[in-house]
C-alpha cells in the first residue's frame, strides 16, 4: 500500500512538473467580458451603465467610473475583433478611448482639492500599460483595413490599424 501510495505521488510529481508556467507582462487585471452587442439585453445593460455614473461621486469616483467603462470597452473590442466583428470591434474601441480620455482630467481636479493622487496615478499607469499590451497584440491580429458593407447603404471602410495606432499613443501620454 505504501509503495503504491509513493508510485502515485511520484507520477503527480513527475507530471506537474512539466506543465508550462506563465507570467503576466503587467500586474493589472482587466474584466471579463461582460454582454456583447447582439445580445437580448446589451441596450438595457449599456443604460444601466450609463446610470451608474451618478453613482460614482466625486473625481476619485470618476475616475474609477471611466477607467471601469473603459476596461469594459477595450475588452469587448479585443473580443469582437478576435471574432471577425471588425465594426462592432471598431466602435467598441472608439468608447474605450472616448472613456479614457476622460480619466486624467478627474485626477487632475483631485489634485487641485488638495488630495493624494498617487495610488490613483500609479493604477492609471498600470491600466494604460495593460492596454498597451492588449492594442499591440491586437495590431498583430486584425487587418490595418476593412471594408464594412452593408446590405442596403453604401460601404464604409475602416482604418483599423490607425485607430489602435492612435488609441496606443492616448495611453503613452499617462506613462
């Protein structure tokens, strides 16, 4: 019973030791990604959202409000272009950069009242590095161009590649 009890733990052993360890480039953690366009209920969920703001009291408040949305956006964009949803992707992104943008105003007002600002500025600078992380590996993944048509209306094409260009350099400047 001994040697079998030993034989097992051996092999656990053995075969844990061979698994592939992986290490994150950054210590910031984005969502999952929460309800999808083309869902049942993805306008109720983006009005309910929308909502919240006013919960969010107070510049730390909105700042942790736009970062949240934010996150939220580019994670959804990541996941609509990993499938092929490149104008949904488009636009998803567009609101992850329209949230950012207003994030560094927040602190700035913060700083201005007199408050500490460094626990928020270091996450900002955590955030913008993980989403530095997620945009160059989606430049690696999706075309620099697409064209969107339609059934009914005229084309419209999409310069993928120079909106994450541009949504990259956003973030460098709270580095």
């Amino acid at each position: 019973m001994k040697r079998l009890l030993f034989s097992i733990f051996f092999v656990f052993i053995i075969a844990f030791s061979f698994i592939p360890q992986s290490f994150a480039d950054s210590t910031y953690v984005l969502p999952y990604p929460s309800i999808m366009p083309g869902g049942i209920s993805y306008k109720v969920y983006n009005l309910w959202q929308d909502i919240l703001k006013y919960w969010y009291f107070g510049n730390f408040g909105q700042f942790t409000y736009n970062l949240k949305e934010s996150d939220r956006f580019l994670v959804q964009a990541k996941t609509l272009f990993e499938y092929k949803q490149y104008l949904l992707g488009f636009q998803a992104l567009q609101q992850s950069d329209s949230y950012f943008i207003k994030i560094k105003p927040y602190l700035l007002a913060a700083k201005n009242e007199g408050k500490d600002i460094s626990p928020k500025q270091n996450l900002l600078h955590e955030a913008a590095l993980k989403h530095i992380e997620v945009l160059n590996a989606l430049k690696k993944e999706v075309p620099q161009t697409f064209l969107w048509q339609p059934e009914k209306t005229t084309a419209t094409n999409l310069n993928i590649e120079d909106v994450i260009n541009q949504s990259i350099r956003m973030r460098q400047l709270d580095l």
